[in-house]
C-alpha cells in the first residue's frame, strides 16, 4: 500500500479540487479538517459562521465527492472523517 499525504487550505474550493489533481487511483480518504475559533454569538459575524461552514461542513463534502468520482467503477472505498470540539460557541 502507498500512503499519500496531502493539505490544502479547505476555505478554498478550488484548492480542494486541486488537491485531487494528479492523485493516483485512493481507496481511503481520511478527512481531518476542523476550524473553530472562540465565538460568542454577540460577536460571530457572517464572514465567521462562513469560514466555519466551509472548512466543518462544505469541503469535507466536497471531498467526497471527488473521493467517489475516483473509484473505479464496481469497486469499494472508505471515507474516515475526523473532527473536534476544541473551542464552541458561547451564548453570553
């Protein structure tokens, strides 16, 4: 088996396409992507909650999808997905 390491800045789209580019055939896909910032809800802005939408929930998504439009047809693969709750949202 090859192990292939690869980052990518997960607010951007197209570096989450990019990073599929030139990848040999992947029949698992760990998906370790978290962002959280100490917010409150007084303060978050809409640029916060975006940025927090796109590297927890969007991009992992989009990994995927590139993960499956990889597989040979008929074949299986696995999809990992690690997160954390380092730092959440306060109320006060």
């Amino acid at each position: 088996a090859t192990v292939t390491l690869r980052q990518a800045d997960l607010e951007d789209a197209g570096a989450v396409h990019a990073l599929w580019q030139g990848l040999p055939p992947v029949s698992l896909l760990i998906n370790n992507a978290s962002y959280y910032a100490r917010d409150s809800m007084a303060t978050m802005t809409l640029a916060d909650l975006q940025r927090h939408m796109q590297v927890n929930m969007l991009s992992p998504v989009l990994m995927a999808q590139h993960f499956m439009a990889q597989l040979a047809p008929h074949t299986h693969g696995n999809i990992v997905m690690l997160s954390d709750s380092a730092y959440g949202w306060s109320v006060s």
